[in-house]
C-alpha cells in the first residue's frame, strides 16, 4: 500500500470524533504551556503520563504530539510581547519579535509567527509521512549489533546536545543507565540493586521518573529562585494582519525556515534551537535590509518559526522508525508509547500502522487547529501570562501527586499506622534529585533516556554477543554499526573542537535542555 493510501486511511482515524477532541486538547493545552514562561511541553506531556495510563493509546499519543506543536507555536507570544521566550527554541524570536511589538508591530509578528509555523508544520509533516516509509526499510535491516550502535549514538547524542558540558551530560545519562539497572534481570532472573524492597523488583516507573525530574524538580527550582522579576507585557496595538509588504518579506522565509528545520530536527544532534539559530543568521543573508535586523525585521521572525516547528516534525521521523529521541519532549514522549506497551522502531510500523499513520495524520489536522485558536483568541493568551507563578506550580504540584497516586497508588510501606505510597517517596526523591541536577546546571532528558534505551542497549548487546559466543569483535563488523559509531564521534567532537576554539558558546547556549 503506498503512502498517499496510509496517510489517507490515517486521516479518516485522525478525523473521527474522539481523536479530534484529543487533537484539539493537545494543540490548546500545549499553546498554553508554551505562552508560559518556564513551562514546555516537555513538562506538559510528563504530567499527562499518569493520567492518560488507562485511556486509548491512539488518542492519548495524538494529544502529546498536539502538545508538542502547540508548545511550539505558544512560545512566540511570550518571546514577542514579553521578551521573555515560553520555550528555549523561541529565543531568536525575541531578538525581532520584541523589537516589532514594541513598535506597535506586535500584531503582525505574532501573525507572521502563527502562519509561518502552519506553513512549515504542513510541508514538514508531509515530509515525515514520505520519508519515515524508505527509513523503515533501511532500520529493517538491522542485526543486534546495528541497534547496540544505534543506541550509543542516542546516548552520547543526548550527552552532547542537552546542556553546555559533554561531561555533565554523560553524568547525567549514568545516572538514568543506573536507575535502569534496578529490578530483575530477564535474562538470569536475578534480583539487581532492589536492597530488599519489593516495590523495586518491576524496576523504576518511567512516568514516576519524568512526572518528578520534569514537574516536581522544575517547581522545587521555580520556588528557590529568589530573582523572579516581573517584566511588564507589550499590548498589541493595531490590527494583527499582516500588510502586502508582509506577505512578500515573509513567504520566502517561512519556506528556507521548513528546509533549514526538518532536516535539523531530525539529525540525532539537532533540535530546534539550532535549527531557529540557523535560519535566523540565513534570514540575515539572505535578506534585502539586513539594516533592520536587532531593531524589528519580519524575516528574523518568520524564518525561525517556521524553523522550530519544522524540526518538531523532524524529531519525529527518528522517533518513530528508530525509537531515538533527540529533544527532551521526544524522550516523554518515548516513555509515552512504553507505556501503552509500545516500542518505536521499524516494527512499530508493521505492527501498528493504523496509529502510527492516525498519529502522523492528526499532525495536519491538528496545524489547521493551531492556525485558527492562536489569533482569534491571542488575547486569552496574554491573559495567561498574569497567572501568579505560586498558583502556576502549586497546581503543577498538586497535578502531579494526584496523577501518579492514579497511575501506581498502591499503599505499600510505612511506619505502624502511617502507610504512604512508595511511589510517592520516589517521586519526592527524584523531584529532589530533578532539582539538583538543575541548581547545578545538569541536564535532565539525559536520565529519562538511559532509563528508557538502557535496558534495551543491554539486551541488544546480550543478543550480539550470544549470537557471536562471547567475540565482542562483531559490535565492529557491519558496516552500518561503524557508520554510527563514526556518527557519534562526530556528534561529540565537532561541538567540543567548537568549544575549544571559543565558537560553541551561542549553539552551547541554545542546545540546552527542553524543559
């Protein structure tokens, strides 16, 4: 069956009544999040972990994507009529975005942003239905051995992308390969780091973890943070559309925006705030007033919009036909499809095409939704940025001790009368550890991911050296395995010969963590 057949099949599912009501809940939920200073999908999609465990896995995966999207949209309010970006890849946005609404240009950089993100979420999705089919068929392929590579390309990846040390990275992804070690070994049925509790024989729950380093860990940073000054909101004055002048400045950039994100947001090092960096200094190239640019030029607006929210549909082609995560939003969203019992990769694709081309569908539709609810409605918006932050994270506290108690409730330790769950006490201890990791300026997606892909990299491993009895030289012999490894020392290097040189700090500073 082609493409043209799945995405059609896919898009009367996406259609259907229920998975609109979902699309539409993620796209509003993650709009919110990102005008949110601080809050990002990331956060969003761990917090819903626990409360979509017992609903339809289809629908539950369509809102975080819509999430996802949403995020990206949301955050140019924020980094247009505050200065202040929602989310670490509207940052650029700022730089023009602020400047235009301080000029009483607010309106059409806002709309500029919200029509450059449809553009570029549209061409883009329809290049992750097209192209996720010839990357399924190449992953298919792979023995043991290729998938053993693949991971260790995820995990120094994940090391080198997130955060402004290669080093503190790895410590934080150890700590995840640690945590993942923890339970029964399926292989020997040996009990590993339990110390005797029973709640720990299944292992750590990956929505405990996310739901506490995401949540609890931000809302623990947020409330110690002293120097919370309150910056005054830019109205939007005049009308929001956009002038013929407008259209012409802005056309060309959405469409190098879609050609510089995708492929970005798909590079196992990439992710969109490289990507909105890039289109941003070829925005500058490329255009015919680069006077204007630091005091209000529609094209730094509209080329990284429309670069973000590309690169969000990039993150999801290594997603879903290799289960590689390369942003923080996309590791939730891998614990996400664990936790329907759902592994990414090439043979999610043959066992479970209908989602997979409904998830992949509901991405148009859920554009369409962005484009209509982000400037009929910019006023709720705004609104949204006067909610006072002790209320913001005392619902995010109370949202995610009520959603885990749902998902792992069980009353299983204590002292005499006094019963909590222990799910509870982990929770607290990783929002402890999630706040540490931050007040010391460690990267948090790291963890998640070697909870997530360390278990599977040590089956792999197991498979490759059983197939070859015990010879460790077959992790080296195909071809496809060198490549990644060749891959990731690259992915390494090139940003450490940067930082060596003095030319990472602005990437360093834009690759940070996504939550």
């Amino acid at each position: 069956m082609g493409t043209f057949d799945l995405l059609a099949q896919g898009l009367l599912a996406a259609l259907q009544v229920h998975n609109l009501i979902y699309a539409l809940i993620g796209v509003t939920l993650g709009t919110a999040v990102g005008v949110l200073p601080g809050i990002g999908p990331a956060l969003t999609v761990a917090l819903l972990l626990p409360v979509t465990y017992k609903l339809d896995p289809a629908g539950s995966l369509i809102m975080f994507a819509g999430i996802y999207y949403g995020g990206m949209y949301g955050g140019s309010t924020t980094s247009i009529l505050l200065n202040t970006p929602g989310e670490s890849a509207s940052i650029v946005t700022a730089l023009e975005g602020n400047k235009m609404a301080r000029q009483g240009r607010g309106g059409p950089a806002l709309a500029t942003a919200a029509i450059g993100s449809f553009v570029a979420g549209l061409l883009a999705t329809l290049g992750l239905a097209f192209i996720a089919p010839f990357v399924v068929k190449f992953a298919l392929s792979f023995g043991p051995w290729d998938y053993f590579a693949l991971m260790v390309l995820a995990f120094v990846t994940v090391s080198a992308a997130f955060g402004d040390s290669a080093l503190r990275g790895l410590t934080a992804l150890f700590i995840g390969l640690g945590l993942g070690l923890i339970g029964i070994d399926l292989q020997t049925g040996q009990t590993r780091l339990a110390f005797g509790v029973m709640d720990l024989l299944d292992g750590i729950e990956v929505t405990t973890l996310a739901v506490a380093l995401f949540a609890i860990g931000e809302t623990l940073k947020t409330a110690s943070d002293r120097d919370q000054a309150n910056t005054e909101v830019t109205a939007v004055k005049g009308s929001v559309w956009m002038t013929i002048e407008d259209w012409k400045r802005s056309w060309a950039s959405w469409l190098r925006g879609t050609f510089i994100g995708f492929p970005i947001g798909a590079m196992p090092a990439g992710g969109a705030d490289v990507a909105s960096f890039l289109s941003y200094s070829a925005e500058k190239s490329f255009s015919k007033k680069p006077e204007e640019f630091g005091n209000g030029a529609i094209e730094g607006v509209a080329g990284p919009e429309a670069a973000n929210n590309a690169s969000a549909a990039g993150t999801l082609v290594p997603l879903l036909t290799l289960g590689l995560p390369t942003t923080a939003t996309a590791a939730i969203m891998l614990a996400g499809f664990q936790q329907f019992g759902l592994q990414p990769g090439p043979l999610l694709f043959a066992n479970n095409a209908p989602l997979v081309w409904a998830l992949i569908a509901s991405l148009l539709v859920a554009n369409f939704m962005l484009l209509v609810l982000n400037l009929p409605l910019i006023g709720l918006w705004v609104r949204l940025l006067t909610i006072p932050k002790h209320w913001l994270y005392a619902g995010i506290l109370t949202f995610a001790t009520l959603g885990t108690l749902g998902a792992n409730g069980a009353m299983s330790m204590g002292f005499g009368p006094v019963r909590i769950s222990f799910e509870l006490v982990l929770l607290l201890a990783f929002g402890v550890l999630g706040y540490l990791l931050r007040r010391f300026g460690y990267p948090i997606a790291p963890v998640v991911v070697g909870l997530i892909l360390g278990p599977m990299a040590e089956q792999q491993l197991r498979r490759a050296l059983a197939i070859s009895q015990g010879d460790i030289g077959i992790l080296f012999t195909s071809p496809i395995s060198i490549t990644l490894y060749i891959v990731a020392i690259i992915a390494v290097g090139v940003p450490l010969i940067m930082r060596l040189r003095g030319q990472g700090g602005v990437l360093g500073q834009l690759a940070t963590d996504e939550d």
